[in-house]
C-alpha cells in the first residue's frame, strides 16, 4: 500500500508557482510511515488528468490531488475525478451554506459559479476547509483505492491535511509505521569522494543512506522505518556515528545545522568572539553569522570595505601593497584580517577578497579568484586562496566565499580543541 501526489495546475508545468504543495505532503507522508514512490504533476486538461489518475490507480492505492478545487472554469479536478469513476454530481447543502457565510462575513457577494464548489461525487465525504471556500473530499470509490483532494492554497491544504486528513488515515490503518530521518552535512569534501569514502553503507535497507549535493554542500540522508521514531533512530544512530567518524573534520552537522551556527556554537564554548572584512562579498559572510539568534554573544560585527578607500582608511591596508599587488592579493587578506581584529578587538577575525564577477577578471586574477584571511587570537594569520572557476555565476561566488571562510575557522578551532584529528 503506498501514496502517490498529483498536483493539479498549468501554472505549475509552466514554473510559475514554486510547487511546495509536494514537498509538505512528501514530508508528512514520511513522519506517517506511508511509502510514497511517486509525484505527478499535469495541467488543467481533464483528458491527461484521467490519463494520470489510469495510471496512478495501478500502483498506488493512496491519491492525494492537490490544486483544481477552485469556482473557475479550469478549476476541473472534482469532476474529472468523478467522470473517471462514472460517478455523479452530488450538491452538499452544508458546504453552500459554509461558502456563503464565508463570503458575507467577507463582506463580499458570492458568484454563482461558487456553486460549483459544492458538488462532490456521490458517496464522498466532505474535507472540510476552515480557511478558504473549496473543500476537499474524501472517497474511497472502488476496492482499497482511497482519494483525498485539497485546494492549492499552501494554507489551507496544510490546516485540512493536519485536522482531518491525518486522524482518518490513521483510523485506516495508514500510519503504522514511522520513517524517521537524519541529514547528515559535510564541507570541504566532494561528493563522489565522500560516497567513495562511505559506499558499503549505500546498500543497508534499513536504515538507507543516499548522497546529494548542493551549493558546494554534501549530504547524507539516512532514512530509517519502524514502529517509532525512537526505534528509528536507533537503527540510524550506529550507522551515522561510523559516517561522521569515516568522513572526520569534513563533517560538520546534522538536519538545520549550518557553518555558522556550528561556528557560534565552537566560538561560545571558549568564551571567544569574531569579527569580519568583507570586500567581494558584500556583506554575505556578516549575513549568515548575525542570522543565528543569539549570535551577538560572539559576533562583534564587520566592515564591508568595498573601495580600495575604506580599506585603507578603516582597516589600514597599505596604499603601497594596493597598487602594487592589487585588492586580491593575500597581502591585502591579511591586512584586512589584521584590521578588523585590531579595530573591533576580537579575538578571531576573517576577511574575503576576491573577483567575483562576472566583469573585472584578467588572466592573472581570473574571475572566481578569492583571497580570504584567517587572524588567531595570537595574531598570526593564515591565507587562503580559491579559485571557483568562470563558469560560476556571482551569487555562487560569493556564497561559496563565505561558507569557505566559516569552514576554515570551523576547522581551526576543532583542531586548537580537539588535536589533529
């Protein structure tokens, strides 16, 4: 027995709505325990909607469509579904009267073609929608196949799904089991390198590791089935203890973790407090550090000195080194690393400079070029250079910068703590 989701709505094909209607439903699936194989998605057409529905009913015994619900003439969902089953039309004077109290205590004047939203297939029952004017319903037409509809509206479809959507599933029998799972986030390590590292775990069943990347990110994901999530992550945890001790410093966190706040979390064990200089990126790298709560107890702040001007005058780079060897250059990273920690009197200090296009490079300072200084609290600095290439764009380059420096003072201060490891 497993689910199959159906979204609904050209606007979808045609990439005009980001379609976080699949995402939601694929996660509570997941926290329910209820296999899910596939994910569909088709225009307001009734003809290819019946061609989906052929298709999903063969190998799923769970549909859940999303989208279609609504008063307007591509609105079809309802009565697709209907006509494929040859079932009829049935008005529900309860949900006429709910969407016509609905629009009075709007102040508004109901249509007549929010009639249409009334009318479910004869035998369903009624999803009720405490948010918008289209209900969902739920029907189980024929054998063990069961459908759920919901409107498109994220909202709505969220508040139906957790009020009345889950306790029936559960009342079926859905649900037993519960699919816990647990990302694993690695830095500094490509991806082929890290599944080559950890490939004999890519064949368990149970508990299943699968490899992807994102944004110079690798991760794992390990996904665990039982009766409860504590006996899930019991089976991931073995499991993930023999990842994370395999892939070593290149490991840096698990689920909503991220570089800075694995970063704060290192800085406030010390007692120690950062500050940052930031030329190319703008700002970027100050951005993810003040975007954990809290982070004031160990971010002091940053100067953004974008002009060869305000590194001079705010963080006393050298108007020789400038014109001599250039804005990217380590010269400067080190100075400017030098200069925020001297000027805002931190114990760490990072700065970034670099090229991140997609003008002003030259074949000695390619586009994608990146300097970035790492200041200690005994005032020794270490410099790091980059080179992410032509072929990536200037958000990813200065993304990258930033997360490259956070990983750098990451392992910096793992070693000071842990030894080399």
């Amino acid at each position: 027995m497993s689910a199959e989701i159906i979204c609904v709505g050209t606007e979808l094909l045609l990439g005009d709505i980001l379609n976080s209607n699949a995402q939601y439903l694929g996660t509570e699936l997941a926290g329910l325990g209820i296999p899910h194989y596939y994910q569909t998605v088709v225009g307001d057409n009734p003809k290819r909607l019946q061609q989906v529905i052929e298709v999903a009913m063969a190998r799923s015994s769970l549909l859940i469509f999303t989208g279609g619900l609504g008063p307007t003439p591509d609105d079809l969902t309802t009565e697709t579904i209907a006509h494929f089953f040859q079932t009829p039309l049935v008005e529900h004077p309860a949900i006429l009267q709910d969407i016509s109290e609905k629009f009075s205590q709007r102040r508004r004047q109901m249509t007549p073609n929010n009639r249409k939203q009334a009318l479910l297939p004869q035998g369903a029952e009624v999803l009720p929608n405490k948010r918008g004017t289209a209900p969902g319903m739920i029907w189980q037409p024929q054998g063990n196949l069961t459908i759920l509809t919901f409107p498109g509206v994220p909202s709505e479809l969220r508040q139906m799904w957790q009020d009345t959507a889950v306790p029936f599933l559960k009342s079926q029998g859905w649900g037993k089991q519960v699919i816990y799972s647990r990302l694993l986030r690695f830095w500094g390590i490509g991806e082929s390198e890290l599944a080559t590292k950890v490939s004999q775990f890519f064949t368990s069943a149970n508990p299943t590791v699968a490899p992807y990347a994102s944004h110079g990110e690798v991760r794992l994901r390990l996904s665990a089935c039982a009766p409860s999530q504590e006996e899930a992550m019991a089976l991931i945890e073995p499991i993930s203890e023999q990842i994370q001790e395999i892939a070593g410093y290149d490991y840096y966190g698990a689920d909503e973790e991220s570089l800075a706040s694995v970063v704060g979390e290192l800085l406030l064990q010390e007692g120690e407090t950062l500050s940052v200089a930031e030329s190319c990126t703008g700002g970027g790298l100050g951005a993810m550090l003040t975007r954990i709560p809290g982070s004031s107890a160990y971010f002091s702040g940053g100067i953004i000195a974008y002009a060869n001007g305000v590194k001079m005058k705010l963080l006393g780079v050298s108007r020789e080194t400038l014109s001599q060897l250039g804005a990217v250059s380590e010269p400067v990273a080190k100075q400017m690393a030098l200069g925020v920690k001297d000027a805002l009197q931190t114990d760490w200090s990072l700065s970034i400079t670099g090229v991140a296009g997609p003008g002003g490079g030259t074949p000695q300072k390619p586009v994608g070029l990146v300097y970035m200084g790492l200041a200690a609290p005994d005032g020794t600095v270490d410099i790091f250079e980059y080179r992410f290439g032509v072929e990536r764009d200037r958000a990813t380059i200065r993304t990258r910068s930033s997360c490259h420096a956070l990983d750098r003072l990451r392992r910096k201060l793992l070693h000071r703590t842990m030894g080399n490891g």
